[in-house]
C-alpha cells in the first residue's frame, strides 16, 4: 500500500519522474531499474523499518 501511494505522490508532485516508464511485462529489469520503481521500493522500505505502515493505515482509515 505505501509503495502504491508513493506513485501517487510521484505522479502528482513528480510527473517526469514517470517519463519513460516502462511496464514489467516489456522489460522486467528497466521496469525495476526505472526511477520511480527505486523511489518507491526505497520509501517502503523506510516504512516498513520503523512499523510506520501501521501508522499510514490508521491515517487512512480516519480519513474514510
């Protein structure tokens, strides 16, 4: 879930971060060596280092 809204946050905040995204079925080692792949897997493992995904969860929930 914390890899999947990081894209988001790239995609609004970041844009040409997703220039010349390539899909895992086309290319499966450009797709994981794309930059915003790297970004992404980089913030979820912060995340997930320091339990704060229980915390996002929670944020989410109180939104709904």
């Amino acid at each position: 879930l914390v890899h999947e809204l990081r894209h988001k946050y790239q995609w609004t905040y970041s844009p040409s971060m997703l220039d010349n995204y390539v899909s895992p079925d086309e290319d499966i080692e450009a797709y994981k060596n794309h930059p915003s792949e790297i970004d992404a897997r980089k913030y979820q493992a912060q995340w997930n280092k320091n339990d704060n995904h229980l915390r996002v969860i929670d944020v989410l929930i109180n939104k709904l």
